[in-house]
C-alpha cells in the first residue's frame, strides 16, 4: 500500500493539472471566440432595427469591457459611423440587461434640408410643426439600456439643397442619467474655428395620468467668439476685416405640455462686447451689444408676444471716416419673425428711424433678413451723405421731399447683403446759388456691400430744373457708384445725362466721373434740335426772334470751390441746314451790339448789314467756343440775306467776335440765390 500511493497522488496532481489547463485552455478559447458570437449577435440586432446592412467590428469582449472598431450603420458613406466604440459593464449591470457607458469616438453624422425638413438616416423632421408631442416625447431615452452615452470627437455635417454643407465639429458630449427619476443631463462643446462653445442641459419627462410630455433646459456659452473665422471670412492678414464677440450665451427653456400638440421655446440669445472692424466701409464698431428674444409656441398669446422683447446698442461708431452716434433699438417677436425698431439720432430733432426684420423660412429652411428706412425726411439724407463722403459739395445742397432704403440678405441663396436706396419726388437745391433740380425719383442698387461701389447704369428720373434762367425739362441720369480704388471719398461715375429743353430740344453729357474729393468735374454738353428762339428767350427780353435747330457739343467745367464757376472749352453750336431767320425789333439795339463786338464788316457795309440783319434769313449759322488768355470768345459765323426791300443785302461770309463772354455766362447761368440778377437777361446788360 505504500508503494502504490505516491503513483496515485502523482496522477491526481496530473488530473488536476490537466482539468486546470483545459479550463484555462477552454477560458482562453472563448475568448478567442466570443468577440465573432458578439460581433454576430450585435449585426442581428441592429438588422432587427431595420439596418441590415450595418457593420461593427468586435475587437475585444472581457469581463468589465468590450471594443469595437468601424462601426456604420449601412454602406452608403452617409449614414452614422464611427471609427472606435467601447462598452463598459458589469456582471450585477449585465444581469438586468444594461450597460454602464457607452463610449463612440471619431463618429460621423449627415444630415440633409430636403425642403423644409431636416433628414437624418432616412428619417424626416418636420420644420412645418406637423410632429406631435407624443413623437417628441422621452419614452425612447427612458428605454435606452444604458447609464452614461458618452460622444467624444466627431461631426455634424448638414447638407444644402444647393450642394454646399456646414460641419459642425464636436470635441465632445456627454448624455447621462439625472439625480431626478426620467430625466438626462447633458454637456459637451463644440471645436468652432476661432471659438469653442461650451453645452449645458438637462432634459426631464413630464407624465400627467396617461399623457406625456417633456421639459428640456440648456444653457450654451462661448468666450472671445471670433466670428471672422467661424463663418469664414478674410482674416486679418489679408483685409484687416474683424468680427468678434466678447461673450455670447444662449438660455433656453424647451417644454411639452403633456396633451398639446406642439413643444413651445423660451430662450434669450446675448451677444456682448461686439466689435467689427471693415476697412473697405471705414467701418469701427467697439462694444456692441444685444438681447435677442427666442420664445415659439403653436399657438402665442398677446401677453407672451409682448414679453418676447429684448434690446441692441451700438455705441457711437465710425464709418468711412467719419463718426456717427450710436444706435438703438428694441426687439420684438411674432412667431418666426423678429423685428427691431432702431433709432440713429442724426439730430437732436428728428432722430433716423429704422426697421430690421429677420425671419426663419419653413419651405424651403432658411433665414431672410431685412433692413428698411421708410419715408424719411430728405434732410436726414443729406446728413447721411455729408457724414459718408465729407464732400463740400454735399454740404453745399439743401434736399427736400422724401427717400427710403434697404438692406436685404436671405440664406441659403445670397453669397452677401444686397442694398438699395429709393429716392420719392425729391428736390435738391444749391444753399446760395439759384439752382435745383426737382422730382428726383428711382432707386439705386448694391449686388453687394463689400464695397460702396453700385454695378452700372442705377437710373434716377427728374421732373426739371433749373440754374438762373436756363429752365430744364423732364430728364434721366444713369449712372454707377464710384469704389474707393477710384475715388477715396466716394463718387459718381455719369453714363448718361439727358434732359429736355424749350420745346422740342435735348441737352445730354455722356461718361463723366464726379470725385467727392475734388472741386471740379468735367462734361461735354451736346446739344439736340434746342430751338433756336428758346434760347434767345433766355439770353435777351425781346430784342431778337429767331426760327430753327442748333446742334452742337461744348466741354463744361464747373468749379465747386469757387462757387460752381463755369468755364467752357473749345466747342461749337450750329444751326440746322436749311432755312431759318433771326429778327431783331430795334435796329438801335443791334448796331450797339455790332460796335461792342469785333465784327468783321465796318462803316457802310455795316449800316447794310445792320439792316439786313435786322430781318434776316440764314444759310449757315455757327457758333465757336474759344477759350483764351483774355477770356472767352464766342464766335458766329454766317451767311444768307436779309429779308427786307426790293434788293435785300447778300451776306457771303460775317464774322462776329464776342470777348468776355465768361464773365456774363457766369451771371447768366448761376446767379446768387436772391439777387435781381437771376431775373436779368445777361446779354442785355453786355451788349446795349
């Protein structure tokens, strides 16, 4: 018996040791396994969830802990996935059919505007508030088998009905039970370039016998936003354009009455510390700020309406050079729709009245904001365009009548703010000169406000005007807004000027520029079938009649810092080819202006040319514009004969010369407001 024991205890030792290493062999054989019968198991459930073709590697499944990498949904690139998930458990957590955290890192999201919904795999939500409580209600986050879900970095990508997408990269999120029963808390944040917004919230479920519903807090904040680079604007390096926020803060208030059919929204959105800097505008914004109201229920009272107000100011700021006073306003909201009346004190009187509308579109999703000046006083306009240009010749008009504006901006489909300003039945008249022009009417146009400059031929309609004598009649203006490359303070680049005169004439000036920064401006006047006594009308009381049509063109320059002094440049005026005539009703008066001028028939042929001119049928009539040291001559050139007697004189070739013609035309054409020289005929006072 003794000899045999130890061979016995040696195969128990070996029993054992073979039970132990098929155990451990077994153990580490299920293991090897199990994360192909979990892999196998996971893809059948979410088959069962109606994604057949969704994919999840199972790398590791121990004890405590499963891993998983390259999970998606489907194969189509859009759907969810995720480059790692990781699942944390226990025995006591297994056992009644739940997980302690879930964690997804490197997760992707698509999200598509089909209309006026957002689809998100496949699954439409409603932006037209057709989705009930009961839809919206916690019961599927009350199911979820688990106690933290926990979202590291990923990203939101939204997809555009015009192919453009926004992503929306999340550094992470965290969803986990509350202290109070069927209620989730919420916190994360989100990797913007130039910000990182911090998420806050707390969701709660509301029950009222069979009823459901919920209530939903969250908080959203961010520090030192720099919105130049979040919404992808040129940086500083290259336009010196700056757009940031001090502190911005979102609080909002997400309820579901149990039984109604549509959750309601409390919230305030605040912006502090808003500066923005454009150079292309001269723009300096420091230390804005505003309270934007966000409150939407299916069906608002009066008194929640009045209670969705808020505010914005911005304090005394710069624009192309000049200061401007701040600007305030209070917001107000019905529905999805915003408005702020804002106020910009021009004058201690008669502060600018504005209206900013911004709406959210349901069909399809987008945003439309608008801006309008209604019809405000004209010399509020003249104040605006006096601060914007500094321009003498601005501060040298007085407007009256009324005008409008507006900035408009919708999204998606506008790559920036279009702008337009409406000028109604305006007059614009010289301080201390006598000269107007009356029922301005059109509209000018901005595709875009990056710069001041307007696209070609804006169009502004006018009834008349006048400078001195010279009446005008109904005319247009065509023309474009000069950039700040092509003139610092601003101007007008003139396509095309026309206006009528006298009864069957036309005055027109074709492409010219007027520079806010220089005095003068140059055009070339034509003149159109202008009437030949229409203008002797103008230049004498009754001394001269005539029959006929000029033609003709004339350089103008007109000098604003001398008063709009008017020189002309060598031009000329002739008459229509064929018959006309010219008469003058006292001989007395017509040989006074042969002996001021330098004419060129003297003694005896004078006296027979006073005579045929007296009663005088032209060939050929001509007007030379010459400008000299001395002054300017205008010289007449004709030919023809007179009227008169049995043997009318022959006039072959006469010459007139008038000197200092500068000096009367100034008088003539811009007498002093008040002086009884506007009334005078010029030339009867040079020419006796």
């Amino acid at each position: 018996m003794s000899r045999s024991t130890p061979p016995r205890r040696l195969r128990l030792r070996r029993i054992a040791a073979w039970v132990v290493l098929g155990a451990v062999g077994g153990l580490l054989a299920g293991y090897a396994v199990l994360p192909w019968i979990v892999q196998a198991v996971a893809q059948a459930r979410l088959a069962e969830l109606g994604w057949p073709k969704a994919q999840l590697g199972v790398s590791w499944v121990g004890p405590w802990s499963l891993s998983g990498r390259g999970l998606a949904v489907s194969d189509d690139p859009r759907t969810p996935r995720a480059d790692e998930l990781q699942v944390t458990y226990s025995p006591t957590s297994l056992w009644r059919g739940r997980v302690t955290r879930i964690r997804i890192e490197g997760w992707r999201v698509d999200a598509e505007l089909v209309g006026g919904s957002l689809r998100v795999m496949g699954v439409e939500l409603p932006s037209d508030g057709s989705s009930s409580s009961e839809g919206l209600s916690l019961d599927w986050l009350r199911a979820l088998p688990l106690d933290v879900l926990e979202l590291g970095r990923g990203r939101l990508t939204v997809h555009l009905s015009d192919g453009a997408s926004v992503d929306v990269p999340f550094s992470g999120l965290q969803l986990s039970q509350g202290l109070m029963p069927d209620s989730w808390m919420a916190a994360g944040g989100i990797e913007l370039s130039g910000a990182r917004i911090e998420l806050a919230g707390e969701l709660r479920r509301k029950d009222l016998g069979a009823a459901r519903g919920y209530e939903a807090e969250l908080n959203i904040t961010s520090q030192d936003v720099d919105l130049t680079k979040c919404l992808d604007l040129p940086g500083d390096a290259q336009s010196g354009r700056v757009l940031r926020v001090g502190r911005a803060s979102l609080r909002a208030m997400l309820s579901s009455e149990p039984g109604t059919p549509q959750p309601s929204i409390t919230a305030t959105l605040k912006l502090t510390g808003i500066d923005a800097t454009v150079p292309a505008w001269g723009l300096a914004v420091k230390d804005a700020s505003v309270d934007w109201p966000l409150r939407w229920a299916a069906q608002m009272t009066g008194e929640e309406r009045d209670a969705a107000r808020g505010h914005l100011a911005i304090p005394p700021f710069g624009l192309l050079g000049g200061s401007w006073p701040g600007i305030t306003g209070v917001v107000s909201q019905d529905g999805l729709t915003w408005t702020a009346g804002l106020s910009l004190p021009l004058d201690e009187t008669s502060p600018l009245a504005a209206t900013l509308t911004l709406a959210v579109r349901r069909q399809p999703l987008g945003v439309t904001a608008s801006m309008r000046v209604g019809d405000a006083p004209a010399g509020q306009l003249a104040e605006m365009i006096g601060r914007l240009t500094a321009s003498q010749f601005i501060k040298g008009l007085s407007f009256e009548g009324d005008w409008g504006a507006g900035v408009d901006w919708r999204w998606p489909g506008m790559d920036g703010p279009a702008a337009d300003v409406q000028l109604k039945n305006l007059t614009v008249r010289s301080v201390d000169r006598d000269v107007s022009a009356e029922g301005l009417t059109g509209a000018i146009h901005w595709d875009t406000l990056d710069a001041l400059a307007t696209p070609g031929t804006q169009r502004v309609t006018f009834r008349g005007g006048h400078s001195g004598p010279l009446a005008v009649g109904e005319g247009v203006v065509e023309f474009r807004l000069l950039d700040g490359e092509e003139a610092p303070r601003g101007g007008v680049f003139v396509e095309r000027a026309v206006c009528g005169f006298g009864r069957t004439g036309r005055l027109a000036a074709y492409a010219f520029p007027i520079r806010f920064d220089q005095p003068r401006f140059d055009f070339e006047l034509m003149l159109e079938s202008v009437g030949i006594q229409d203008l002797l009308t103008l230049m004498t009381t009754t001394q001269v009649r005539g029959e006929g049509l000029l033609y003709g063109r004339v350089p103008v320059s007109i000098d604003l810092e001398r008063a709009g002094m008017i020189a002309l440049g060598h031009g000329y005026v002739f008459a229509q080819p064929g018959e006309g005539w010219l008469a003058v009703s006292d001989p007395r008066w017509l040989e006074g202006t042969l002996g001021a001028a330098d004419a060129s028939v003297t003694g005896q042929i004078q006296h027979q040319a006073i005579e045929a001119l007296t009663d005088y049928q032209y060939e050929r009539l001509a007007f030379y514009v010459d400008p000299t040291d001395e002054g300017l001559v205008i010289r007449m050139e004709t030919s023809g004969r007179g009227r008169q007697g049995p043997n009318p004189l022959e006039i072959g070739s006469l010459r007139i010369n008038i000197k200092g013609a500068d000096l009367w035309l100034n008088e003539w054409l811009r007498p002093a407001r008040g002086s009884p020289q506007a009334v005078d005929h010029a030339l009867d006072r040079y020419m006796p």
